[in-house]
C-alpha cells in the first residue's frame, strides 16, 4: 500500500510538470514549408552601412570617394564636396583606430613653390573641416604633393581639374 502512494504520487507530480509551454516573446524563425509558403513577401536584406570599413571599399559607399576637387588657384571646400568629407569625418569618429593621410595636389601650371603651398593648403582645408566634424587631430595628417602626382597629363583645362585636389588616404592606426 505504501508503494502504491508514492506511485501515485510520482504519478500525480509528473503530470503536473507536462503543462504546455508558455509562449516564447521571441521565437526562433521556423521554415514554413507549405505551398503558401512561396507568396509570402521576403525580409528585406540588412541596410548597407555606409561608414562601415567596408564601407571603404564598396562603390555604394560615398567613403570609396576618395578626391575633393578645387577651383582654379583655390583651396575652398566646394558645397558638392561637402558630403564627402562629412562622411570621412563620421567615418573617423566611429572608427578611432583609423587615420587619413590627405594629399594636396596642383596642376601642372606656376612654379613648384607655389604649387606645393597650394598643395598644401587644400590638404589642411580638408584636414581642418574634419577636425570641425570631430576627428581627433591624431587621426589625420596632411602633406602636400604639388605638382608631382597628376592623375592626367594632357594640357586641358578638363585634365588641370582632375589635378587640382585633395585625396583622403585611409590606413589603421599601427600603419601609420
């Protein structure tokens, strides 16, 4: 007789653990294989983070442009190039273990002085409008190229705005 109340004791408790279980608040995604199944709309893919480090290579991403070009004798940031340097200065913010090297560059026409100092003012206007967006200056450094590294050679006023620019080098922080 004893055994058969612990039995049913063991009986009875065991039942009482078999309750269903709550409902989850986040459940695990579950395949649903059914024909209906196939109209149901698709989730959208992740949204592309643009000022990522990836973001560095991928052409969606405005941080693959790496150029800000100037006016003719000028060192002035131009408004369409204003996004740009906006991005980089986000993208060092959210990414202190990087730095930027900033190339001056000139065209081909005055004397090798005068384009270095050019050259070397387009690279600090550059430099300074990302100090002002919140880069640290240990992040960034600016030198002047001149002349020295066009990217187009002809004698044309189209070829001189391709050489009159400041380009934003990227690099870890241990590169530099």
């Amino acid at each position: 007789m004893r055994y058969a109340i612990v039995l049913f004791a063991a009986l009875l408790l065991s039942a009482c653990g078999s309750q269903p279980p709550a409902p989850e608040q986040n459940p695990a995604g579950v395949e649903d294989r059914t024909p209906h199944a196939a109209t149901q709309p698709v989730p959208e893919a992740q949204p592309f983070d643009a000022f990522s480090i990836a973001g560095l290579k991928d052409p969606r991403s405005i941080l693959s442009k790496r150029s800000v070009y100037f006016d003719y004798d000028a060192y002035v940031i131009k408004d369409e190039f204003r996004p740009l340097v906006e991005a980089h200065a986000k993208f060092l913010v959210s990414n202190p273990g990087f730095k930027v090297l900033i190339q001056g560059n000139a065209d081909e026409r005055g004397s090798r002085e005068y384009n270095l100092a050019l050259g070397q003012k387009r690279a600090d206007a550059v430099k300074k409008a990302l100090l002002l967006l919140g880069a640290h200056e240990d992040q960034i450094e600016s030198v002047s190229l001149g002349k020295e590294k066009p990217v187009c050679t002809e004698s044309t006023e189209e070829c001189w705005a391709k050489n009159r620019r400041s380009d934003i080098l990227h690099s870890a922080a241990h590169e530099f």
